[in-house]
C-alpha cells in the first residue's frame, strides 16, 4: 500500500522473556547482531529491515498503543494490568506462569472483612477483588511482594508465579489462580492496517515456528 | 495549599503557532469540502442533558463525559459526541424538513478519560457529515467520497487506509449461532483483538473445526475484493450474506473510481456494534499511531428521539489530523502573504496608521514594528 515503509519496529522486554523472545524472532529470520553492545537500547537486525527498541515490560504496550513500536512481545499479566487497547493475535507460548493470590499458609481461610493486598499489579487485583466484593486495601510495591505478609504489611499478596519457590521460601502458597500468563505478541491498531503484508507475514511466520516447536515437543520421547 | 496557576489540568492543551494554523486551515478546508457536497454547517450545543447521550451512545460511552448538575437538580453533560446532539435536531428541529438532510459540523468533544491511554486527549474536535434520511449503497458512497476527499486535498492520499465492514455481517453470525449476550460480548472481544486460536477455541464449541477456523483465518486479515468469495465460502446464514452483498456492490463503485488501493476489507472490525447498524469504517493514516477518524450507519438513534430514520456519517479527529499536518502546514497548506513591516518608531503615528488601514484594505499582511 503506497508510500507506507514497510519497515517494522518491534518492542522487545528486557529481563524475564528477553532471550526466548528474541530467538523466536531468530527462527523467523530476524537475527540480531551476536556483538551488539547490551546496553544499547534499540538496534536493527541483520537484513536492516526491522528495528528492535529494548524497554521494560511494563513500558512494551505504551509504546505499541502510541504506534513508536508497531508490534511487542510482552506477558499478558503486564497486558491485563495495563488495559491498554492493542490487538493480541498470537500467543506465543513461552514464559508461561500464572497471575496468582497467595497467603500464609497458616492464614485463615474466612472472616475477613477487609483484605489488605500487597502487589505489583493493583488493577488485576482490584478487579480480581472487586468483582468478588471482597473489599480490598490494596498496597502498590514495586518488588519483592513476597515479603510484605511476613512482615505484617499485608494479609495476602498477588504476583506472578512461575515455579512457587520463591513463594514456599517466604511461607507463602497460592490460594486462587487469577489468571494464566504467557507472552503475547502485540499489535498496533493502526500499523495493523498500514503495515498489513509485513505484520501478517511475521504472524504466520512465528505461528510457523511455534507449530514446528510443538511438533518437535510432541515427538519426544 | 494553593496550585500554582501555571499548571493546566491533564488532557488539556494550548495550540499555537504551527499547530493553531494547521488545525485552522484543515477546518477550512474541510468545510469547505463538505459545503461542496450541499452539507449545511450546524453548531450543536456544547451542553445538554446526560440522558440524551445516555440514550444515544450508550451508557458506557456516556459515562465518559463531564457531567454537571443544572439548577432544576438535572443532570448535564459537556457533549462527549457530536451526532447524538444532530441525530436528535434532524428528528426534532429539523423533521419537517425535506429529506435527505445532509448537516455538517466542527464540534469539540469532552471526556472525562480516554479510552485507552493512547488516548489522552479530553478536549479535541470532531469535524464531521451526517446523511440523515436515506438508506441506500448511493449514501453511503457519498459519506466515503466526502471523506476520501478531504484525505486526498490534505495530500495524506499516499498514506490513508480505509478499512470497510458491516455491523450486519457479525450481528448475522451470533444471531445463527444463537449466542447469548455473554457469548457475543466475548466473541466480539476475541474478534476486536485478533486473538486468533482463542477464538478457535471458543467457536469450537459452537460449530465445527474446520468451520471455526476458516473463519478466524476470514478475520484475520482485510483484503481487497477476494475476501467477498473467501467470505461467502465461511458465511452462510442470510443476514450476513446480505450485508456482504452491500459491502459488495460498495466496493465496486470504490474500484471503478480507481480508489480500491486505499481502500480495505476488514471483517475483524467489530467496535460499537450496539450503535451501527449497517457499514462501518475506519480511517487510519501513515505516521499516526492512532486511528484518525471513521464512521458508519447508524438506522437505530434516531428512533430513540421521537422518530426512526435511516442515517449515515463520519468524523475525523482535528487534533491528530492537525498534528499530522503541522509540519507542513507552511510549506504545502498555508495561504498567507508574506507581511509588510511598517515602522512606527519615531515615525507619524497618523501617517504609520494611514498606510497600515491602506494596505489591510488591499488584504496585504502587516505588522507594525515597535
């Protein structure tokens, strides 16, 4: 379609679902450069066509929903916290976990009236309450939630868990599973439309690699 | 503790210079355009009562504006729509009229908070057509043709994508399904976002496999004129037929035009079903990440003020359209003469004021120095 570049700039989140994102964008040929310089926070991939830009999780729908990044790759705990308006078509099945409540294993089950919940996503869990009408005291930390029911800052917390470890270590056991999390590839309302052979190209080229891996998953013995 | 006076409150702004004269010159233009097609300007009010909003866009869209209490204890809203407030005076004000009713306005609209963040903006302007009175393929052409032409005489023609759908195409597939409002609230998300093999999932459990997927693959992608046969192969219950078939015949007076390389299918655009009724469009443009305007036909408000009338409209977004073309307002869009300095220092203050009054007569630009 007319002048529209077909140059696409994907945002990629540092940390957790880094490496595995990007060699899943290595499997549909878009490789990075092996040397790149890590702190260098936005770079193009071998061919030149594609720009990858390095940001924080909580920061990859921002800059899709604004249309700097046409596309993202990002966990859809950090999608549902944020409520930004994005089009979510492919799962892409790695950094799965779930979005969890968890309490002290010796805290009792009822006679709450008031909860004090400790986390680093206060819409999920305000909802999650709310929706129940449980009413909620909801405390907004930005790390190591873990700790805040041993100290008495909070009854209960909500959080990401992948394995439970960190939980057990802290005393702590998930009480009710809110949500199943994995990372989503994320679009761009609009770059859906102006950028819609590239976009639709890398859909079907991740959807083509997925499929291959669970094959491969598949045929194990 | 008082605020200081400098801060302005979150989602408001000032234009200016660049920006000021670009939205200026794309007000023009537009009416221009619209006063071309025999589109008559009305300036809506920008307060009303809540419940005409509530009633005309929906409660969730309503819920949206800055409401005030009038001195009777009703409540009041600053208009968060501008074709609720025409829909209700082509029915009222203007119903004895003769039909079609073709109005056109540029009208600020204000919400208390976006509806995504992208979405900061709670004041900005909406320029816009209604068709009020006429339900045929002709009309709504002629709100399409309106449209492309603004986008065309803006110089975006490289650039803007038009995506094309029928709200009778999904309302068809739930009716045959049989979905309850639960389900078609959820289908209609699954399809909004695109969430391909969730939707899979979900339709499989009202149809086949092979059926579910055909269709995820259907509103995966817009298309040009193929997607009418892949569409037809998927879709078999008649109301969707129909709506395609209108899609259809639209799409081929778009491509004898000569217009089909901005224009797109798009049967994945399934936003406020609730409100139209038959075509729906979206207009996006290269270099804004956001969505510039859009429209569609709307049979159903005007019922909800006295009298049932088919009808058909559009806006665009000034501020983003604006914001677009300020960096070109000067070189491509601007029409102002280069000005005429006028000394007035140490000069005759009844002579400077002679020339200047001269010069404005002839509509020369000036500006008086010191």
């Amino acid at each position: 379609m007319a002048e529209l570049t077909a140059e696409l700039t994907i945002a990629i989140p540092k940390g957790r679902l880094e490496a595995e994102t990007l060699e899943l964008f290595a499997a549909v040929g878009l490789r990075l450069d092996q040397h790149r310089d890590p702190r260098q926070l936005a770079c193009r991939d071998e061919s030149g066509e594609t720009r990858f830009i390095f940001v924080k999780p909580s920061d990859v729908p921002v800059y899709v929903e604004h249309g700097i990044a046409d596309c993202g790759v990002v966990g859809s705990d950090v999608l549902l916290e944020s409520e930004a308006d994005l089009l979510q078509p492919l799962s892409l099945g790695i950094g799965s976990c779930r979005i969890a409540v968890a309490a002290p294993a010796d805290m009792p089950e009822n006679g709450h009236t008031m909860l004090r919940v400790a986390t680093k996503y206060p819409r999920i869990a305000s909802r999650y309450f709310g929706e129940r009408g449980q009413p909620v005291e909801i405390l907004e930390l930005s790390g190591s939630v873990e700790l805040a029911p041993a100290l008495g800052l909070a009854d209960c917390i909500v959080d990401l868990v992948e394995t439970g470890r960190t939980l057990r270590e802290n005393g702590l056991r998930v009480t009710e599973v809110i949500a199943q999390s994995a990372a989503q590839l994320v679009v761009n309302r609009a770059s859906y439309q102006l950028k819609a052979a590239v976009i639709a190209e890398l859909i079907s080229a991740l959807k083509g690699v997925l499929l291959l891996g669970d094959v491969a998953r598949a045929s194990r013995p | 503790m008082s605020e200081p006076l400098s801060k302005i409150p979150s989602g408001f702004r000032y234009y200016s210079a660049r920006e000021a004269r670009a939205r200026r010159v794309v007000e023009t233009i537009a009416m221009s355009i619209f006063a071309g097609w025999s589109y008559e300007e009305i300036v809506p009010p920008t307060v009303d009562y809540y419940s005409l909003f509530e009633q005309g866009m929906g409660e969730s869209e309503a819920q949206r504006s800055f409401r005030l209490v009038d001195a009777d204890g009703r409540l009041l809203a600053l208009r968060p729509d501008g074709t609720t407030s025409i829909a209700r005076a082509a029915v009222t004000l203007f119903a004895k009229r003769e039909r079609p009713l073709r109005l056109c306005y540029s009208a600020t609209v204000f919400h208390q908070h976006g509806q995504s963040s992208a979405d900061w903006r709670r004041e900005s302007t909406q320029i816009g057509c209604e068709l009020v009175g006429r339900d045929s393929t002709a009309a709504d052409m002629e709100i399409l043709s309106i449209a492309t032409e603004l986008l065309r005489r803006l110089q975006l023609d490289r650039s803007f994508v038009v995506t094309l759908s029928d709200a009778e195409i999904f309302s068809g597939i739930v009716e045959n399904l049989g979905l309850d409002t639960k389900a078609r609230d959820e289908l209609r998300r699954l399809v909004d976002i695109r969430a391909l093999s969730e939707l899979e999932r979900f339709l499989n459990a009202y149809t086949s496999a092979d059926e579910a997927s055909a269709f995820a693959n259907l509103i995966q992608l817009s298309g040009k004129s193929e997607v009418f046969a892949r569409a037809r192969r998927v879709i078999t219950n008649p109301r969707s037929r129909a709506a395609l078939a209108r899609l259809e015949s639209l799409w081929r007076i778009i491509d004898s035009l000569g217009w089909s390389a901005n224009f797109e299918i798009d049967l994945g655009d399934v936003s406020r079903l609730d409100y139209y009724t038959g075509l729906t469009f979206k207009i996006y443009v290269g270099g804004l990440g956001v969505r510039l305007g859009g429209g569609g036909r709307y049979d159903n408000l005007t019922g909800k003020f006295g009298r049932a009338e088919p009808a058909v409209g559009f806006v665009v977004e000034l501020d983003a359209l604006a914001e677009l073309l300020a960096k070109e307002v000067d070189s491509n869009l601007s029409t102002q003469p280069e000005s005429v300095l006028i000394p007035s220092d140490g000069a005759d203050i009844c002579a400077v004021f002679g020339e200047v009054i001269e010069l404005r007569a002839s509509n020369r630009q000036v500006r008086i120095d010191k």
